[in-house]
C-alpha cells in the first residue's frame, strides 16, 4: 500500500562511500540538500487515536448487537416480569461472558461492565436512553437521528456521546414506548404522543416524514414536585408575588398561564395547583397526563388517539364536555390548543370558578389574542364583541412565564383581566420582571417588581380573608 513511499525511503537511506565520484551536475538535486535527505525517512504510518478509538467503538457496537441477539434467544421473555434486578443481571452477565468467549472477543473489565448494563437497559429499559432518562441534571432528551442525542442541561442544549446502532435500533425503542400505553407508530401513522412509565412527556415522528432519521423529543418528568417556596428559591418569581397567587387561587379566580414552549407552563401550573383546598373536587383533562397534584380528590383525564381505522378518537373537548357532568369544584386543562377552548371558558363562566388552563403566547395581550383565535377555529359564529365579552368574563388573571436567553425560567408578567372598555378588553398588570442588564458570563441580571397597580381584584381577597398588605403593590425604587 505505501510502496511508493518506501522506494522513495529506501533511495534516499542509501550510505554514501566516502571516495565515490561527485554526482554528474545533470543531477544537482541529489546533493543540493543533503539534510532533508537524511531525515526524510517515513515513519510507519500510525492510525490517529481518535480513529482507533471510534473503530473500537464501532466494534463494541457489533458485539453489543449480536449479545443482544443471543439475550433474545435463549432469555425467557415471559419471566422476566416476576425476575428480580439482580437474577437477571447474573443471568445476562453469564450469556454474555459465554458469548464472549465463543467469540474471541477481550474486553477489559470496565468495558464488560458496561457491556452489560447496556444490554440490561436493551432488555429491560430503553437502550441507550436509559442512561441520560436516570441523570437527574438532564431535564429535555432531544433525538435527530440515530447518530445524534442532545439535552438540555440548565437550560442549554449540549451534543451527549450516546448514539444509537441505526436507525433500525431507534425504531425498535420508540416502538417499545409506544406500545407499551397502546399507541402506535408507523409509516401510516408517523407521529406520536405517549408518556414513559415514569410520566415523562414522550414525542416522536419517524421517516418517511422525519427526512433524515426519527425524531424523538422527551420533556422528563419530575420526581420530586416543585413546591411555590421552591420556585421563589430558584428565582423564578418573588416572595409578593407567591404570596398574591396564593390568594388569587384560593379566591378562586380563573388563571390562565402563558408562556412559549419550554418556558415552565406545567410546573408553574403544578405549583399553583397546592393552594387548592384538600376538600375540593379537581378534575383534570390533557393530552398526555403530566399534572401532579397532591390533593386528595382528583380525577385525572387523557385524549386518545383514532385507531388504525381512523375510528375511537376521544379528544380534550370529549372530556371537558363529559367532566362537567362529574360534579367538579374546579376543571384543569392541561393545554388549550383547539376547540375546547369554547367549552374551557364556558365553564369558567357557569359556577367553575377557579379552573386553569395554559395556553401558548408570548405575553398576556397576545394570549387573549390566541383564545379569540381558537374560538373561531372552532367554528363558532360569533360577533367580535361577543367573544371578547366572554373571554373577559371568564378569565381574571393571566400568568406569563418565559425561558429566557441565559436558560433561566422566570415569570415575567402577572397580568389581571378587569372587564370590557366598549370593545377592547381591559387589562392591568400587577407585578412584572424587570431586566436591569447582562453579566459577563451570560447571566441575565433583573428583578421582580409590582407596577404600583392595586389589585381589581382586593376586595375579594379581602371577604375570602386574605387582606393583602398594600406594600406588595408598591414598585422597587428606580423602577
């Protein structure tokens, strides 16, 4: 292969005697630099490490493969549910190890155990996810392709060295997923929501829509709830402002919480959900079932898909419509993105005070907006001033949450509905987050301010007993 270079090699290592004749000057280049010449002898060529390293990679992959074949061959599937974790460790490691051996492969002994416990997550979790769905830093698992897995951690999205085998592999996991609730996903059908068994929000679309490889998006669910005193911990909004939610929840206004996506809507709606009263009756409708509320008497509500006939579809507006039969105190959408909205805001309007619901918009003007929007998607023929008049007298307050360019999540705006102004809805915002400016290291610097406003809404805090003190209301200075 490297002939060529070892003639050149062999020609220029030549000794020269020391009596020999001088080179004819036909060939001056022989003796013009004799230096290079004598240092010009290739070294054998080395393969890069990052290249050998990859190959090695690329091998472990094979062999992965074909341990995987074996486990499936000789483990018996139907036991596996009543196996204990470390019977079928012992188990997968002893096929395994044989395996190995009548392969001729050699691995040291960190490479075996982490052979097998990637052969444990293929059996009995989701392969090559199974590590990143365990690190409890990573909040966003996001999938393009087999070759290529991002997260998001602390609100900013880094390249992982995890892939999948092909896309065949990817397949098989997202498969795995999905039927595991009942869903399906195919080239009929290329697109899914689903949730993990542990509740994290599970997307994926798959070829021939998704052009170069499956996309796979999953939001990971929250072991330990977020608690109001947590959020004010981690500076997403003030200790007045928890302190004005607590009561606008249990005054049993309608809320509302905006935000883009992964601004925090479904935690900010999680957390505002604890000032409800254990003795009420919560219903809870959603696409995918995320909501975590601790009261006692809670129903809890999912859409379904069609079928493969196109059939038995049951959607959020099915639910909401068959949850006011159900005796609720309060009704919970966990998103209003259609036709339910009509049926969301009747029910704010017809004894369901205190519902909430989130919605996607980029500030509380542009939410009321999006819900006029909704309506007429819906189909519903109705004046301008019609609609406008039942959305502002059903929602009283409005949430704005935002993701802001450092990755940090903050509420930024907390905005009361007040009424109609001839045909213009009236609104007012109490508190708000003002931007002061930017660290060297990216951080936004800011801080939480009322807007000097009093509330519309005092004098109903006031006979529910919760007198609020003025100070609250008043701005930072310099604000």
């Amino acid at each position: 292969m490297f002939a060529r270079y070892n003639k050149k090699g062999t020609d220029t290592a030549k000794p020269v005697k020391a009596n020999a004749t001088p080179a004819p000057a036909s060939a001056p280049k022989a003796t013009a630099k004799p230096a290079p010449k004598s240092a010009a002898k290739p070294a054998p060529a080395q393969p890069a490490p990052v290249d050998k390293e990859r190959k090695r990679k690329e091998r472990i992959a094979e062999i992965k493969v074909e341990l995987h074949k074996r486990l499936l061959d000789n483990l018996n599937l139907s036991a596996l549910e009543h196996a204990s974790e470390s019977d079928l460790r012992q188990e997968i490691a002893a096929i395994s190890t044989e395996a190995l051996e009548e392969l001729a492969v050699v691995l040291n002994k960190e490479e075996r155990s982490t052979l097998f416990q990637d052969l444990y997550n293929e059996v009995t979790g989701l392969g090559p996810l199974e590590t990143l769905l365990k690190d409890d830093g990573v909040n966003d698992i996001l999938v393009n392709g087999p070759q290529q897995i991002f997260v998001e951690r602390d609100g900013k999205l880094e390249l992982t060295d995890i892939t999948f085998k092909d896309e065949r592999h990817l397949l098989r996991i997202i498969d795995k997923i999905v039927s595991a609730v009942g869903r399906r996903v195919d080239e009929s059908n290329p697109y899914v929501d689903a949730r993990l068994a542990d509740g994290s929000r599970f997307n994926a679309m798959v070829p021939p829509i998704a052009v170069d490889g499956s996309l796979v998006s999953i939001r990971k669910f929250k072991k330990e709830k977020l608690a109001i005193r947590d959020l004010v911990a981690f500076n997403a909004f003030s200790e007045d402002m928890a302190m004005y939610l607590e009561a606008a929840v249990a005054c049993r206004l309608n809320v509302i919480v905006s935000g883009g996506t992964g601004s925090g809507k479904t935690t900010t709606l999680n957390a505002l959900s604890s000032f409800i009263d254990n003795s009420e009756r919560i219903l809870t409708i959603e696409d995918t079932a995320e909501l975590q509320l601790q009261q006692t008497h809670v129903g809890r509500m999912e859409s379904r898909p069609p079928n493969v006939e196109g059939k038995g579809a049951v959607t959020q507006r099915d639910c909401l419509r068959n949850a006011l039969r159900m005796r609720p105190d309060r009704i919970i959408v966990g998103e209003t993105r259609g036709e339910e909205v009509i049926d969301m805001l009747q029910a704010m309007n017809t004894g369901h005070d205190g519902s909430m619901t989130t919605i996607h918009a980029n500030s509380a003007r542009d939410g009321v907006s999006r819900l006029e929007n909704m309506i007429a998607m819906a189909g519903i023929e109705m004046p301008l001033k019609a609609v406008r008049s039942q959305i502002a007298s059903a929602v009283n307050l409005i949430v704005q949450a935002s993701r802001l360019q450092d990755g940090s999540r903050r509420m930024v705006s907390i905005t009361e509905v007040t009424g109609m102004e001839g045909e213009v809805i009236s609104m007012q915002e109490v508190f708000r987050y003002q931007r002061l400016g930017l660290q060297p290291d990216g951080k936004i610097l800011g801080e939480f301010t009322a807007t000097g406003v009093r509330s519309h809404f005092s004098e109903r805090f006031r006979q529910w007993g919760y007198d609020l003190p003025p100070a609250i209301f008043e701005p930072s200075v310099g604000i």
